[in-house]
C-alpha cells in the first residue's frame, strides 16, 4: 500500500531548534528517561498475552510496535521576547509542507506537543509486525495509521474515526490500526478508569497511545475519562511533564476548554468533577489550571 499524500516513505530524524531555524540539533524521538529497553519491558505487560500469537514474536519484533522509537521531525523556533501567547513556536512536517501547532512557554512543553502531532513514519518491511507472516499478492501489505507499522489485513482489523488521531489530512473518516495499538488505547483507557498511574505512564511512554487525541470510540479525551472516573491522580500526570497535555485549545483567537458529551449534555472536566462532588479536583483544576468555577453551569450538582 502507498503512503499517504505527500509523505516520504523515507525515515528522517526530528530536529529541535532553540535558535533561529537555520540551526537545528539532531536528537531522539525516545524519551530521555527511558531506554527502548525499558519501554518494551514496561509496556510488554500489554501487548503479550493478547498479541494473537504472542510466543512468535522475537523481542526486537515486538520492540518495532513501539512508536516512541520512530524518529519524526519537528523544530522549535523561539519567538521575540515579550511576545503573546508563549516563547516557543512549534513546527511539524506533514510531508513536504510544515505546520505550525501553537505557541508554548516551555520548549520542552512544545517539543511534547510536537512529537504527540507528527504523523507516524510508515515503516516498510517484508513481513507483517505482528504475526510475521510474509507479505505476498493474497496477504498485502497496510500500515497502522497510528503508529506507522507494516502489518496484515488478519493483524489490522481494527478501525478507529479518523478525530482518534492528530490531523494528518488523512482522507476517510475511520482509518486502520493494528492489534497492538488497539490492545495498548484499551488498556490505557482501563488503567486511567483504575487510576492506575504506573500503568497509565508506561502506556504513555510508549508512544502508541497519543494523549491529545480523544480515546477510541472518539468522544473522550484522556483528561476526560479520568475526571469522569474521579482520578486526580491520573489527572494530574497527564498534564505534568513529560506529557503536558493542554485542557485548552484556541479557536478563533479564542481560549476554549475541552469538552466531551455526558448524559447528553458537553461537559468540561471542572462539571465532570462537580458531579462526581470531587471538591479535591475542583479545587486543583480551579487553582492550578486557573480553570474558572462559572464552567459549573448546573449549581444543583454540588448540593
């Protein structure tokens, strides 16, 4: 199968500037913390035992799943002091044009933001990623759209709305993913519902599950399903570093808050948590992320 309009088969690496764009320093995609090693230790727990043949796998094989060892690229551009909105600028490549994602006050903040919007590299191989079968004219090749992997058609039944995934001018609403991306954003989605901070941040760091999207089936972010669930905890990790997810996004010149539909109604994680009466979150959220107490519309809610 061809790569998506406009982007290069080829592997570049990412480059992030703290000075003019004309100078870039070369690095890793891989968080600094962790070795590849470590990552396919920590996250393994949810891959095998629910690979579909899990025992064939070699642990380079498995390791390959992992997005957080595919390199992207991305530059950071400081802004002119004083400048509203932030320091730093971001810039992603989608294919052979760049985009600019927003303007941050922390450079390590834009680099996060940067790596969670890059398209995923599609990786080329003679073989499927995950059962190893080689491809062939009655097995082609396809590549997950979330982590960029050469799989089968047996490996990648899968589909998620396209909103599941950063915009990568992708051309249909529900896009194919692999297994192993399927397996890792359901036991994601269960460890943040557990409160389950461990196993939330060794998904997180693999890559494969982007925190600035909304979770499979499409309607609630990250942020969303640990405010419904009630966890702080969860909450808290996942818009510190290394993750520095936003509960804002600007439209229009504006500042908005996230919103996501419960009981029929959008809400905002401060009315998820005003009707979970979690004062705790309430108050975290209103003094730590100047989110306003007037977003709790319903009153009645904290009686």
């Amino acid at each position: 199968m061809s790569s998506p309009a406009g982007q290069s088969s080829s592997v570049p690496v990412f480059t992030v500037s703290s000075s003019p764009p004309s100078t870039t320093t070369t690095t890793t995609r891989r968080q600094s913390t962790s070795t590849t090693a470590d990552l396919f230790r920590r996250a393994s727990r949810a891959i095998v035992g629910e690979n579909p043949n899990p025992l064939a796998l070699s642990e380079e094989e498995r390791l390959s799943q992992l997005r957080s060892k595919v390199p992207s690229q991305f530059t950071i551009t400081p802004v002119t002091r004083g400048s509203p909105g932030g320091n730093f600028d971001g810039f992603i490549k989608l294919g052979n044009k760049t985009k600019c994602i927003g303007r941050f006050n922390d450079h390590d903040a834009a680099s996060s933001a940067c790596r969670a919007q890059s398209p995923p590299i599609w990786q080329e191989s003679d073989a499927c990623n995950i059962c190893t079968a080689t491809f062939a004219v009655l097995r082609p090749r396809h590549h997950c759209r979330n982590c960029g992997c050469s799989v089968c058609s047996e490996c990648s039944k899968n589909t998620w709305p396209s909103r599941c995934l950063p915009d990568y001018n992708l051309k249909s609403e529900n896009v194919r993913v692999c297994d192993s991306c399927h397996i890792l954003a359901r036991r994601f989605k269960e460890a943040v519902e557990n409160g389950d901070v461990d196993c939330v941040a060794d998904l997180a760091l693999t890559g494969n599950v982007n925190l600035t999207c909304p979770l499979y089936p499409g309607v609630e972010y990250p942020f969303h399903v640990a405010a419904r669930s009630g966890k702080l905890n969860v909450l808290q990790l996942i818009c510190s570093p290394p993750f520095y997810v936003s509960l804002y996004y600007t439209s229009g010149g504006r500042t908005m808050v996230y919103t996501t539909v419960n009981r029929g109604t959008k809400m905002t994680v401060m009315q998820l948590a005003a009707i979970n009466k979690d004062l705790e979150m309430i108050t975290w959220l209103h003094r730590e992320k100047n989110m306003p107490i007037s977003l709790i519309s319903e009153t009645r809610i904290l009686q």
